[in-house]
C-alpha cells in the first residue's frame, strides 16, 4: 500500500448513502485548485506561494463547511419523512436499518430505547405504543441530529489548527500528488463495463448501512482517522518500540472495525438472496449512476476509506487493482446494452449470485490475512524517508491562517 495520510481527518463530509449518491468517505478529491497551490509550493516555497496554498485550503475548507451545513437544513427539513419511513418499515414487520448494524455508532442509549419500543409495539399495536415507537425514533434521529451540530462546531472551532497541519502535510517531502506521478491508475485503464461486478459488491457491501440517514460510516471514519493519525504522529515524535505498538493497535482495530461491518452486510445481503439485488438491477441501466459508482470506486479515499476498500475489495481500487469477474462483467453490459429485459435479469441475477458467493470467500480469506494487511499498512506508515533526517518545516503561524 502507497504512503498517502489523510490530511483533514474528520472534516468532510459526502452524502452518506452508497446509492443515495457520494462516496463513504469523508475526505474527497483534492481541487484542482489546491492541487495547483501544492504543486507551486513544492516548486518554489516562497512567501507568496505559501500564502497561495493557505489561501486554497481555508477556500476548501469554506466549502466543506458549508456542505455539512447544507446536509444537516435537509436533513432537518425531512426529519417526519424519515422517521416515518423507519416507522411504517416497523409496521411491515422490518427494523429500522440502523438496528441491524452491529459496529458501535455512538448512540446505543437511544437504540435501545428504539428496541424496546419496537418489543412493545409488535406485542400490542395499540395507538399509545405507535406513539413511544414514534417518540423513541424521533429521539434517535435527534441525537444523531445533534451529533452533525456538534461536528459542524469542532470542525470550525479547529479550523486553525488543521489548516496548520495539512499545510506541513501537503508541503512535507512525505506527501505526493500522485504516489506513482499518475492519479487513479485504475481509472484510466478500465471501462464501467469491466467493473459491474465490483459494482454489484460494493452494493452487496454496502448492506444495513443503506440508511435514510447513515452516521455509523461515518463516526466510524472520524473515529479510526484520528486515532491512526495521532498514534502515528507519536511515534514520529518518539521511535519507540511501545510508540509503534500502540499505532498497530490503532490499524488493528480500524480493520477489524472495517471487516466486522463488512461480514455483517454480506450475511444480511445472502439472507435476501438475488432478490435483495431487485434495486440495483433498477439501476443498472442508468448511465449516470454506473458512471458515479465507477468515480466511487476508483477515487482516491482518506486511510480508513483505503483500509475498508482493502477488507472489501481485496486492494486500493484507486490504484493498481485487477477486477473480478471482468468477463461476466462485460455480458452483463452486453445484455443491459441490447435492451432484452430477459437476458439482463438472467445475467444480472446469475452475476449478484456469483459476488455473493465471492464476497463471503473473500472476507473469510481476509480474515486469515488480516495480521499481514495490518503489518503492511504500519510499514507504510512507519517507512524512513530519505528526507526525515532534514530538519522539519515550521508550520505556518495561525495568524496567516485566514
């Protein structure tokens, strides 16, 4: 695996649903106009230059910002509609999704109180029990509701210190553009037609996590993020052998993190067999949605969105990456292409079947690897640098912040 930190940790923010729209993670694609600021610094890192890159990353910052804002208003605004789809999906004799996941997301207190309320309910549906259902929802939409706020405040209370720490990232001899001089190699090989397979894994991946409102990724980045980005940082400032201990306990326990959430979105898929595909297959024939979960795919992702495409896929799939199963792949857009209903849903169904079958043997494989994946990934973090001898950059004083 290449060297590439992720810099804002915890501070972006993509529309949480897999097939909603955007990717898991929260630190997108670098601009293009950061990109840029980056590039002229390493150049030459004169004043103006710097001033540029600092420019270029509070600018970004501004939209990061004033994304989350702009999520939390809709998420506001379709608080009712939400509560009801969980609500009505308990009268049907379904969970709400979130009580399916079995990673921690913070808000136990209040799932609980959901569980019982849905015990209660399904034992005596009577108009006072809807009614707790409905209040215990509602108390769990708000506490994650109140979770976005209080995000949204630390990412601009901390706006000094992290636009500090991604300008010594970005401008340290350690971070590079592109960890082999060209971005997303995989991207520029392959087709969406080679990749409908993965497509349908990273659906099947996906699993309870496909959320109205979806916090658990996320807390669950935030949290892995921050931890391997200050036990690594440690262990910059002091080699020791207990240093380096405890960052392998931090990737250790983001893996095993990313593969518990994984088994358990392949069990719940299998459950469901071929007809838990039904919505995808809808999908399919979308141009502009294969394209998009192509860009998810093969974009560049924060280090627990790589550790998790790892546990999923079996490798970075912004970099080098071989697809399974490109010939089954390729009849399927053959069949979806020619427009025969019948030979797209047998394809399809035969294909979601096959990635089934892949993912459950490919995570149970992972598992018995799992301690080599952690040792590579504390490598790659731990690797000297022929500049590490320098003496560090200072980083910028926080009045040239803004």
């Amino acid at each position: 695996m290449k060297y590439f930190v992720a810099v804002f940790l915890g501070i972006f923010l993509a529309q949480s649903s897999a097939f909603g729209a955007k990717a898991e993670s929260e630190h997108p694609p670098l601009s293009e106009d950061t990109k840029k600021a980056i590039a002229q610094y390493k150049r030459a890192p004169s004043e103006a230059n710097k001033q540029n890159l600092l420019n270029a990353l509070n600018k970004s910052y501004d939209a990061v910002i004033a994304q989350k804002k702009e999520k939390l208003a809709q998420r506001e605004k379709e608080r009712d509609k939400n509560i009801d789809l969980w609500l009505n999906g308990v009268k049907r004799g379904k969970n709400p999704p979130f009580m399916n996941l079995q990673t921690d997301n913070n808000k136990g207190n209040e799932r609980q109180i959901v569980a019982k309320a849905i015990s209660a309910y399904n034992q005596n549906k009577s108009a006072q029990n809807e009614s707790a259902l409905r209040e215990a929802l509602s108390a769990y939409y708000e506490a994650f509701l109140e979770e976005q706020r209080a995000h949204i405040k630390e990412t601009e209370d901390l706006r000094s210190e992290r636009i500090a720490m991604s300008f010594e990232r970005f401008s340290s001899d350690r971070f590079a553009l592109s960890p082999k001089g060209e971005a997303n190699k995989s991207a520029n090989r392959l087709s969406v037609d080679e990749v409908l397979a993965e497509i349908i894994a990273n659906y099947i991946n996906v699993g309870a996590e496909m959320l109205p409102v979806n916090p658990e990724s996320r807390v669950r980045e935030r949290k892995f993020n921050a931890q391997i980005n200050d036990a690594q940082k440690a262990y910059l400032q002091d080699k020791s052998a207990q240093n380096k201990a405890k960052l392998r306990e931090a990737i250790a326990e983001a893996y095993n993190a990313a593969l518990m959430a994984r088994v358990q979105s392949v069990k719940s898929a299998q459950s469901k067999g071929t007809k838990g595909g039904a919505k995808l297959l809808d999908k399919m024939t979308d141009n502009a949605f294969l394209e998009e979960q192509f860009s998810e795919l093969t974009t560049q992702r924060n280090l627990y969105g790589r550790i998790d495409r790892i546990v999923s896929f079996g490798g970075n799939t912004a970099d080098e990456w071989t697809p399974r199963q490109k010939q089954d792949s390729l009849n399927l857009s053959t069949a979806l292409k020619s427009g025969d209903k019948n030979a797209t849903t047998r394809e399809f169904n035969a294909l979601y079947d096959k990635m089934l079958k892949a993912q459950d043997s490919h995570l149970q494989a992972t598992k018995q690897r799992l301690d080599l994946l952690i040792d590579e990934c504390l490598d790659s973090l731990t690797k000297e640098t022929p500049t590490q001898n320098h003496a560090p950059k200072k980083s910028p004083k926080n009045s040239a912040l803004r």
